[in-house]
C-alpha cells in the first residue's frame, strides 16, 4: 500500500506543480502563457572589468542612481524579454526598478511607450553572484532596427565589487542624478559612460521560421574604431542586409569582445572558453560566423610574453573545436579569414612581424580549403590592399592598420552571401 502511495504521488506531484505553475502565471498579465519562439535581437558578451586602465568606465561605481543605456534590435516584434547579468559579479546585484521604453535622441524616451520589467513578477530583484535573470513578458511594438532605451536603477553601491560589463559599448549610456528616473521621459544626466553594465540580451517572440546568428569574435567584430552611436559594426550592417532580404526572420547577436583571442583569456575569456555562454546559451541559434585569431598570433608580442606565442596549428585545432561544438547542436558554421594587420606596429606592436604573418597566411589557406565550417568568408580578399597584400585597404582602414573604419565594416558585411542563410 505504501509502495502504491509512493508510485501515484512521484506521478502527481509533478503534474500537481506544473498546475501551480500554470496558475502562478496565469494570474499575471505580464507573464501569461505565448506562443511563438525566442530569438536574440540584440546580445553583448559580457566580461570582467579586467583593463581598466583601457576602459576607465569599468571602474565606475553606481549608487542610487538610474543606468539608461540604448540598444538598437536587429529583429522587431511586440513582446520581449531582457537579460540582465551579474555573472562575474562577486557579491549580489541589487536591481530596485528596471523600465523599456522606445529611444528618442540622447537620454530621452518617446512618449507613451514607458514599460515596467518585472522580474519573477516583482519590480525589485537580487541577481546573485554569477547568476543573471531574464525579464517577464513585456509587450511594446518595436520595429526591426528599432532603438530601446533599458532604464535600471541600483539602490546599493556597486563600489567595491566587480562588476559585470561589457567594454567597448560602442554606444553612450546616461548616469542619472540621484535617485530612481526609470520612468521619466528627459532623464536628468549627471554622467555619460561607452561601457555597457549588467545588460546582455534582448529577445523578441518571434515566429517558427525564425532564428538567430550569432557573431563570435575579437575587436574586429565588436566594432572598434566604429563611430560610437550609428551602429557602423560589421554586425549590424550585417543585420541591415537580413533584414531588408530576408525570406525569414533572422536575429543577429555580437559576441564580439575587443581583445579577445581564440586559445587564451585577454579581455574576457577566451572564445573557448565563453563558447557555450555566448553562442550555445542564446535560443534558436542556426548560424555562427566566426573571425578570430588575429590576437593569438599579435598579442604575445604587444603583451611581451614570449610563453604566449601559439602556432598556425595551433589557432586551427582551436577553431576545428569550436566548429565541431557548434555542429553538435545543428548550427552552421560560417569562419572568416583573418585580415591584414602589416604596418600595425606604430599603435599596435607585435601584430607585424614575419613570424606572425606566415601563421596568418597558413591558418588562412588552410581555412580556404573549407574542411570545418560550412562556408568561408574571405574578409582577407575583400580588405586587403591590391598593391600591399599584408595591409588593410587605405579606404577601409581606421588609421591604426589593424581595424576597419566605418566603410571598411561595412564591406565586410557586403562579403557575406545571404544565400548561406538558407
């Protein structure tokens, strides 16, 4: 009898709960049941402030105080959720109000489009250390390559503790003066930052025929030397393209981190080790574009550590791992050629030497020949100067020999064949 009672309650108890479930949700509004699936429409890749000497931004300290910062969706919709990340944090994250809205210029928001994000349905939450939550349903139209302003307001200091961010922000966030302005049109700014603090995704309910792309690189992607606030980075030209030829709705995420390399941490952790994080931790991700490896073979010498240098094959047993984990959950994989970086010494020394260079051409032709990915990008071609096959075209060059500008990130984009996305 007791063996019976025990069978019938392990069958019951989880039906019983997931009613609890259904009736917790269903009592409010902003987290009642949808149908559709997620797809990222806008994604950062998070990090330590581990240079701040770099990136003063990182060191700054919130306190009573309300963070605006503006992202544009690559993917529009009605209902989204936020992600908000403590997940190098030390110590909880005290999170007393959060508001989206549609952005306007600067700090402002349009009228009439102010949301309140709850969280588990409450407006107040602690994110623990090395945790993130993800928002309850909030519905606010929103086209694709439409501007959300993400208002949070931290009651407690951030001082004192390590904060989780995101460097080269590319775009301006506004400190308010004291207090909670969540909620207000014309937020008063006492302060502006180009770091992104604790905000890392942005998903839209969106249709069975759509997906997300995810980006996974160094500066090259996350857009450095790009002019701050016109969203010029390569993914979101990218995101452009898709989205005035798509056949299906496609997201595009930037998991690029400046700095970043392949084999070893730098600014963030390296791309194998943040691999299942960024890529395979975003819903419904079918395409991947990688570029990486330039700071692998450039770094060692601008580092000076000597113990650091890594080989052609070396950069290619670590890209082959990160194909083969992609393929493993029914991504295709889409890898760059790394780009030119000769005369790069004057502002980036070590990123032009001949040792570097022959591991550069190898990891490329052996990329050439297709044998991990489902297709190659041949940003090489495209950037490289006719004249000088070892530097960035003069156009497309931002002036260190190493980054694209503004036109130079958009060819690249131009490169990728939309056919890929099948």
């Amino acid at each position: 009898m007791r063996d019976s009672f025990k069978k019938a309650f392990g069958i019951l108890a989880p039906l019983a709960a997931g009613l609890m479930l259904s009736a917790a949700v269903a009592r409010d509004g902003s987290r009642e049941p949808v149908s559709g699936h997620w797809v990222r429409a806008w994604g950062a890749a998070m990090q330590a402030p581990d240079a701040i000497d770099n990136f003063p931004d990182a060191g700054k300290s919130i306190r009573n105080q309300t963070l605006r910062q503006v992202v544009r969706l690559s993917l529009g919709g009605s209902k989204f959720r936020v992600w908000i990340s403590n997940e190098f944090g030390n110590r909880p994250l005290a999170l007393g109000e959060a508001h989206v809205a549609l952005a306007e210029t600067g700090a402002a928001i349009r009228e009439g489009t102010d949301r309140v994000l709850t969280f588990s349905g409450r407006k107040a939450f602690v994110i623990p250390a090395g945790a993130s939550a993800v928002s309850d349903v909030v519905s606010l139209p929103v086209p694709s390559l439409g501007r959300v302003a993400l208002s949070l307001y931290f009651p407690e200091s951030t001082m004192n503790s390590i904060v989780t961010i995101h460097q080269e922000g590319r775009a301006t966030g506004y400190l308010s003066a004291p207090g909670n302005h969540a909620a207000e049109r014309a937020m008063t700014v006492s302060g502006t930052l180009q770091t992104l603090f604790f905000l890392s995704a942005v998903d839209v309910l969106a249709n069975a025929g759509s997906s997300t792309l995810v980006t996974l690189g160094d500066s090259i992607t996350d857009g450095w030397a790009s002019s701050p606030d016109q969203f010029k980075r390569w993914p979101d030209a990218l995101a452009e393209r898709i989205d005035k030829n798509r056949a299906h709705p496609i997201g595009v995420a930037n998991m690029g981190i400046s700095g970043n390399r392949v084999l070893r941490d730098w600014y963030g952790p390296s791309a194998l080790a943040r691999f299942d994080r960024d890529v395979l931790a975003a819903p419904n991700v079918r395409y991947l574009v990688i570029l990486e490896g330039i700071n692998d073979i450039g770094a060692p010498g601008f580092l000076l550590r000597a113990g650091e240098e890594v080989s052609g094959e070396d950069i290619m047993a670590a890209l082959s791992q990160l194909c083969a984990r992609a393929h493993e959950h029914g991504i295709q994989v889409f890898v760059g050629t790394l780009m030119p970086s000769g005369g790069s010494n004057e502002q980036n020394p070590g990123y032009d030497t001949e040792g570097g260079e022959r591991t550069r051409q190898a990891v490329n032709e052996w990329l050439r020949r297709g044998s991990i990915a489902d297709g190659v990008i041949d940003f090489d071609k495209v950037m490289r100067d006719p004249q000088h096959l070892v530097q960035l075209r003069p156009d497309y060059d931002s002036g260190d020999h190493l980054h694209p500008n503004d036109a130079g990130y958009r060819a690249m984009a131009d490169a990728f064949d939309l056919r890929l996305l099948r």
